[in-house]
C-alpha cells in the first residue's frame, strides 16, 4: 500500500485498538464502523478491512447486491475489533454504491457502505497541498485521499485542446464524517475554469466538467467547501474524460420496454442513447452515460413506470398552447429558462379519483416544483408546492368528463437545460410497507433479526398502510433452516406487531439477507408488502440527514448460544383498565453466568404502559415488570414478550417467549360521596359499589391520597356490596382546605392472584373549628340523666343535606 493511504488507515486502527477487547465464545452484538479502503474498480480483487468492534469471529460478509464473491475471511490476531477479506468485484458488477454488513458466529453488525467505479485506484501522495507542488496523475483514473483541517489537495493531468476533463467526487456519499467537498479545474495560469461545491445531481457532492481550451496543464483541485477537514474525510476523486451529465430527459421509462433518452448537463450536448429497462421495479435504477471517452463513474436517477411516456412539445407556457398527452402516461419536460411554465392538456374522466405527483428533486433536477390543475375553464381546482419535500403531491377526484391542465413551474422562477421532471398520475391503490421502529436514536440497534441457538429473538414489525385497511400477516415462508417464526396477524386497528424468532438447538450457524413479507389476511386482495430500512450516515446539527442508505432486505441469523434465557410467567389474573400488574420474569443461567440482565418491554397493546426498563440483579435469576393500563385500554388477550440483554464480553440479546397478557375491564366503579370536617373531628366517606364484573371471594378497597395527619381503615367487601363507608379521622393539626385527589385502589382476588385497579375520585374539606361567640356563657355542667330508651340511628343525610345545614348554623350565629 501507498504510504498516505498506510498513515490512514494507521490511525484507523490505532482507534479501534483503544477499544474493549473481549474473546468470548458467546453471541454478541459486533459492530462496524468503517469498511478500508472506501471502494475499489470492479473487474478486481481487494484487500478489504472491516473494522468496528467484536469481529474476530467474522466468517461471512453480506452484500445487499450481486458481483461480489468474498474470500480468505480473517481476524487480525492483534485486534478483536478488526477483520479482513479479500473481494473479488465482478467485471459487470454495477457502478456505484453498495452495502456489507459483517456476519460473526455471534451476531450481525450494522450495514455501512462500498463504492465500485471503472477506473484503476491510486492514492494520494503528500506533499500536494500548493499548487506549484501538484500529484501527477493520468486520466481515467480514481485518486483515494483523505482532507485534513484546512487541507487543499492539487492534482495535475495533461490535456490537449478539445478534450473534456471532467472531475467527480465522492466525499460525504462516503458516510465516514461530515465532509462537503469543493472541486475545481484550473489553467496553467492558476484561472478556475469551473468549479463547483453542491451539485443536485449528486447532493452534497461535487463534479465538474470542462474543454481543454489549449494545450497543456490542468490542475484539479479538492478542498473542503469551508476549509474544515479530519482524518476521516475521505474522499474518491474521479478524473478522466468520460460524459458527466447532469440530467437524463426523459427522466423515466416503462417497465420491460426499450428507451430513447438524452443526457444533459455539463460538457455533454444532447448525447442519445437507448436503454434495456428491467421489467421489475426497483427505487434504486439509474442509467449510465458512456461515450467514446468513457463511462460516468455514477448515475442519474431514472423512474420505472408501469406506462409510457408524454413529451411537452414548446412552446407551451399558456393553455392555448399546452403540450398534449394522454393518461396513464408520465407527462415529462424541462423548465429551460427563467420564469418558464409549462401546461399540459389532458382528458380526465368522472369520478376517478388520480394520485398526482411530481418527480423532480427526487430525480436530482435543480427544479423546486410547484403543480397546479385546472379545469376546461382555466379555472385551477388543486395543486401544491412540497408535499413530498421540494416535490409536489396531491389527490384528485374528478368530478366530470373533460379536458384539464396541468402547469409546472419552479418556486423561484429559475429554469435551466437539466431542470427536468415528470409528473405520474395513477389511481389509488393499496400498498404495504413493513419495518422495524427504531431501538436508539440514529442506530441501527436490533435493525437485524440474530437467534441464537437453542434461544429466541424478538422484534416489533410496523406496518405502513396505504389506500387500504385489515389485517397483516408476517409471510416465513423463505427464513431459514432451523428458524421458526411465532406470530398472531396485526389487527387492523394497529399498526405494529410483535414478532419472536426461535432457532433450535441444532439450528445450522448461517445467516442470510432475505425479503421480509407481509400481506393481507384476505389472499384475494393480494395486497403484500416487505421489509425496508434506512440507516442514518451522516447527520449534521439539528438533526439534518444528509446522507442515508435504504435496503428492501433483512439479515437473519442463527449465531452461536448465549448463557442466558428468558421467560415470561404469563400471569393467571387480566391487567384491569385504571389498573396496574407485576409481569414477572424468570431467567435461567447457564453455570458461571450471574452478570445482570437488562429487560425491555417493547410491544404495549394500545392503552398499556410500562418502565423503560427492569433490571435482574446480577445473581438474581427473576424481576418484577410494572404494566399499567389506562382507562381506555383495550379490552383483548394479546400476546406480548419481553427482550434482554447482558454484558457477555459485548452486548447479547434475548427474548421470552409469546406470553399471553388479558387486558379487562375494571371489576368495580365506585362513586364516592364529597364530604367536609372540621380539624379534630371524624366524619364518614360514602362510597357507592358499581359491580361490573362479577368475582368470588372478598376484595379490599384502600382510600388513597389522604392528606398528613387523616386516617382511616381499608374496607374488605364482596360481589354483593352496594355502599361502603370510610371512617375518616382527623387531628387538629390536619392541613385545612379542600383536598382534591381522593381516590380508591381496589384488589379483587382472581384465580389466586390480585387484580390492582384504581376507581372513584372525591373531594375532602377540611375546616377551621368556628370560633365561640362573644360573651357565651359557659355550658352548664353536665349532669347524669336517667337512661333513656335507645332511639333509632339518625338518618344520614346526603352531602347537599349537609351544605343546606351548615349554610343554615352560619346563619343563625351571625357569620357568613
């Protein structure tokens, strides 16, 4: 290797030696934080180094894509945190951008990123930092290198006049740090002939493209766009004389069919070339200028459309001269100028209802689009300006048979020969996205699906629903061997599911990336779905994603055993609405293993919480997990699981089983009468019994939230009780004033176990004693009286009894 790329890569791996090194022949999570070198020319072999944590057990590398064959799969016998392998890149391997993730006997580690490109590598040789100090380099090469704090990095090609020299960088697409790169092409004279810092095209990434004016040399240029820089602002510098266009028009074709289009942008004028467009759709297709001079090192964006395609003819900026077209086709063209319109005309029909969408940032145009509709009258009926981003989206229903327009402009009036779109407009139809909520902020934590063996593994599944409601099913049909999925359909009123992964003991250690599915419970709707994930790159201040990775597969892996299993003892007694349960779990070690267990409970059934987490002590083999549930919980059984981790020489996870959890509703509504007292005295709390749901045995009701110094006593009642009273005393120090948050906790005894619920909310006043009035004369000595006979209790009056009463004593003595 070069001696820069060496410096690298040293300081690479001097970091990851600073971290933990652990040899444990348990399951645990490793981890990937660069792949080295950052990519490579296809129809080669490399020497790849994977480096993160825990990898000294790597035995596969995954790719998301074909024309990779991986081989010599090694630890490095200094660092546990560092694997190697050698890649040989298939010769028609695609361009571009790819993705690994690394597969250990232990676990699978996040999905970073690999660039292929078609031109041989070299590295960057220091010192090239002034421009009288240039690396030579030939054209149609890719220059690796690396940006220091305030590096600026010079490359000189020599170059005849009329040939294009066009320059490409990949700089925050590498996803290593926040480097946003500024590329320029100079003259011998030191004059910048084209320089650029964010092309749309490419995001925050940089290319340009010139013709050599002379004969001579030309010096490219690469810094960051604000002098910044570190040892991890790699960069692949792309130079050489192949077509960097900046837009393909038309933008998108149809499915399976051949298609005409014209490149555009840069040094390319108007260059045609026709394409083979694959029959299945994939978000991800781009096409590749290529002419005499070479191939574009990377795409521009094109649209598999299940139809055809209607081209604006100009002029059409007003509605006598709107372009004609026709539906089911993408209607496509330029905004070629400074405050350009462009209209369209077009047959609509009653009653159909159009999903209407503009293609433009999301194809990579400069174009901010902004859509309107308008009837045979010119009248507009609907349009919008960023439902999808810059992009334009809205619902149309016709409401008669007839011509309608369609106009697009850009927000600022800008125009130019790359600002392309196309606008598709398709009825509405159902569609189905499966994923997993994100575990941690920005992490790909517990993204993958890791059993090991003899164990479980849980994940919750989201589902995405559009134009369409029902039930979803998990398809598992194409896991693999010795994996077995356990999993009741997602209710239609949800949108999550919980999902636990068993592999059998003897389950082969493989993993694989598969296509997880979902579909409709009814076959006839044939409505399905799959698996889909976006790892967070590269974010910058408040939380701005610049640069993201998405994949339509799963990993799934069974890895070797951990020391640890869990168990869920499904509880014998529902959780009651207002009501709270201790879920206990028990787990069971394998001898020597008492670290402590960390316990999640991610799937709540609406209305139910739960503790962020509960811990079993290290050495306890059990822990109690609070639930609650609101007053609206649902009432259903459901099936709920509860997944841990433990430190075994890095993180590893488990879970329960599929427990089965009741969620009812309360036993009992009470409704407590409000009541007033003087400080040091006693009064009764009149407490009215709503039997709800029937039970055997005596239940106990405890008046809560009483204020300091008032007491009573808990109330034991069964199924036949309609009142109960609390005798409430209290102390002449007790706190005067009106306390609000009286309620009850009740405990019913259900199949041998406590069912906890709250119910009844009241009010207690307490007062300050009435002062004696002014000369009172002192109260007569009490004397015996003879024993009367024993007269009936007094009736009890009611609380407005009560208030009528005392309004009644205040009068009489003169106070108000």
């Amino acid at each position: 290797m070069l001696q820069n790329f060496k410096s690298v890569c040293t300081g690479i791996l001097t970091l990851a030696l600073s971290l933990l090194l652990v040899d444990s022949a348990w399951a645990t999570d490793p981890s990937l934080n660069y792949v080295r070198p950052r990519g490579g020319q296809r129809g080669t072999e490399v020497e790849l180094t994977f480096i993160g944590a825990r990898l000294s057990d790597a035995v596969e590398i995954l790719s998301y894509k074909k024309g990779f064959e991986f081989k010599d799969i090694k630890e490095n016998p200094k660092n546990k945190n560092i694997c190697t392998a050698t890649v040989k890149i298939a010769p028609d391997c695609a361009l571009g951008e790819h993705t690994f993730q690394v597969r250990t006997k232990t676990g699978v580690s996040e999905y970073k990123t690999f660039w292929v490109g078609p031109f041989p590598e070299i590295a960057e040789k220091e010192p090239n930092s002034e421009f009288e100090t240039p690396q030579s380099i030939e054209m149609n090469h890719t220059v690796s290198g690396v940006v220091q704090n305030e590096d600026v990095d010079h490359y000189v090609v020599t170059a005849k006049k009329g040939d294009r020299i066009s320059a490409e960088i990949e700089g925050i697409r590498l996803a290593t740090t926040l480097f946003d790169p500024y590329i320029a092409i100079l003259d011998e004279k030191r004059f910048e002939l084209k320089a650029e810092d964010d092309l749309p095209l490419l995001r925050n990434d940089a290319a340009v493209s010139v013709i050599a004016p002379a004969d001579g040399k030309y010096t490219i240029l690469v810094r960051d766009s604000s002098y910044g820089g570190n040892g991890a602002a790699f960069y692949r510098l792309h130079v050489g004389t192949y077509p960097r266009p900046t837009a393909v028009y038309p933008a998108g074709g149809q499915l399976g069919s051949k298609q005409k289009v014209t490149f555009k942008g840069n040094t390319v004028d108007n260059l045609v070339q026709e394409f083979q467009l694959p029959d299945k759709p994939d978000a991800e297709f781009e096409l590749f200028a290529s002419d005499a001079g070479g191939t574009a090192p990377s795409g521009n964006v094109f649209r598999l459309f299940p139809h055809g395609n209607s081209m604006e003819q100009e002029p059409n900026n007003d509605f006598k001269t709107a372009s004609a077209a026709a539906l089911p086709n993408a209607f496509n063209g330029i905004i070629e100028t400074d405050g350009d319109i462009d209209y369209f005309k077009f047959q609509g029909k009653k009653d159909q209802t159009l999903e209407i969408e503009c293609y433009a940032r999301r194809i990579r145009s400069p174009l901010d689009a902004v859509v309107n509709l308008y009837n045979a009258k010119f009248g507009r009926v609907a349009g919008n300006d960023d439902s999808r981003g810059p992009d334009s989206y809205f619902r149309y229903k016709f409401p008669a048979d007839g011509d309608y327009y369609i106009s697009i402009t850009d927000h600022l009036s800008r125009g130019g020969a790359d600002f392309v779109y196309r606008i598709e407009m398709l009825p509405v139809s159902p569609s189905l996205e499966l994923g997993i909520p994100r575990n941690a902020r920005y992490s790909q934590e517990r993204q993958q699906i890791v059993v090991p063996r003899g164990n479980r593994f849980a994940a919750v599944i989201s589902a995405s629903r559009s134009n369409f409601g029902g039930e979803i099913a998990l398809d598992s049909s194409n896991f693999p061997k010795g994996v077995k999925v356990v999993a009741e359909p997602m209710a239609a009123n949800l949108t999550t599911m919980p999902v636990v992964f068993e592999a059998a003991a003897d389950a082969p250690v493989e993993g694989e990336l598969i296509a997880l599915k979902g579909k409709h419970v009814d076959p006839k709707l044939n409505i399905s779905g799959v698996f889909t994930n976006r790892a967070d790159l590269v974010r910058v201040r408040n939380n701005q994603l610049l640069w993201m990775k998405d994949v339509a597969q799963i990993p799934v892996a069974v890895v070797e055993e951990v020391p640890f299993k869990l168990d869920i003892v499904e509880p014998k007694a529902p959780l009651a609405r207002n009501g709270s349960l201790q879920l206990k779990v028990v787990a069971t070690r394998k001898e020597g293993f008492d670290e402590a267990i960390t316990l999640q409970f991610p799937f709540r059934p609406p209305g139910v919480g739960a503790s962020s987490r509960v811990t079993i002590p290290k050495g306890k083999n059990e822990a109690f997990y609070p639930i609650n549930a609101n007053s609206k919980a649902e009432i259903k059984k459901w099936k709920v699981f509860v997944i841990g981790s433990a430190n075994v020489g890095g993180n590893a996870w488990v879970s329960s089983q599929l427990a089965n959890l009741e969620v009812a509703d309360s036993y009992v509504d009470l409704d407590l009468a409000r009541t007033a007292v003087e400080q040091g005295k006693e009064t009764e709390i009149i407490c009215k019994v709503d039997l709800k749901t029937p039970f055997d045995g005596d239940a106990k009701v405890k008046l809560v939230g009483l204020p300091p110094k008032v007491t009573t006593e808990d109330i034991t009642f069964n199924k036949e009780s309609k009142e109960l009273i609390f005798k409430v005393k209290t102390d002449p120090a007790s706190p005067q004033g009106r306390h609000k948050s009286l309620f009850c906790q009740v405990e019913v005894p259900v199949n041998g176990e406590t069912v906890v619920h709250t119910a009844g909310r009241t009010e207690l006043r307490i007062d300050k004693p009435l002062p004696p009035k002014k000369d009172e004369p002192a109260k007569p000595k009490t004397v015996a009286k003879k024993e009367e006979p024993k007269k009936e209790e007094p009736k009890r009056l009611t609380r407005l009894e009560q208030l009528r009463l005392e309004a009644k004593k205040r009068l009489e003595e003169g106070t108000k």
